[in-house]
C-alpha cells in the first residue's frame, strides 16, 4: 500500500517593504481552500538540532484586539495539545491556570 500524502499550502503576498498584506491557506484535507488569514503561527520540531524552528506572520491590518484572542485561544489549544501528547495532567492545569491570568489581565473574558 502506497503511503498517503496530505499537502497544507501557505500563500503570503507582501508590500513593497516585505509587509505580508494577504495570508491565504489551503488544506483540501480539510475541506480548507484558499481561506483568508490575518494571522499564522508556524512551528516545526527540527529532531537533529533539537530546537524548534518557527514562522510568526501577521497582516499588517490584524487589529490589536484581535491578536490578543489569537494568542490566548493559540495558548489553550497548545495546552490541550499538549495534555494530549504528554498526558500531564498537573503541567496542563499549570498552564490553563496560566491561559485564564491571560485572558483576565487582557480582559478577554466578559
């Protein structure tokens, strides 16, 4: 049986001075096809250097207010992803704990 593959395609246009002005994604996996994006947070385990390497981009029209809720929902999903990897239990109630201050110093939670 032939191993199957799964393709995620980022596009991002840029201004003049290499601002991304379009975020677009397409996961047709996912039913995801051209989809706009104002903001992307990309990171890839590198095994042999052992450290992460990362792509943070961002619209230069993503509202403040918004990149707040983007990061607390980014910070709750990574704790849930990472209960799921790890099953520490003790360390995720660390880090939701950590997720509320968060969203209670930024004032997200009406």
């Amino acid at each position: 049986m032939a191993n199957m593959k799964s393709t995620i395609e980022l596009t991002v246009e840029l201004d003049e001075n290499r601002v991304p002005e379009n975020l677009t994604w397409t996961a047709q996996d996912g039913g995801i096809d051209n989809e706009e994006a104002k903001a992307m947070l990309l990171s890839v385990w590198d095994s042999k250097k052992q450290e992460t390497l990362r792509i943070d981009l961002w619209t230069k029209d993503m509202p403040v207010d918004e990149m707040k809720l983007f990061f607390h929902q980014t910070l709750v999903a990574m704790s849930d992803t990472f209960n799921r990897a790890t099953q520490d239990e003790k360390m995720t109630a660390t880090m939701k704990d950590f997720c509320d201050y968060f969203a209670e110093k930024l004032e997200l939670k009406k």
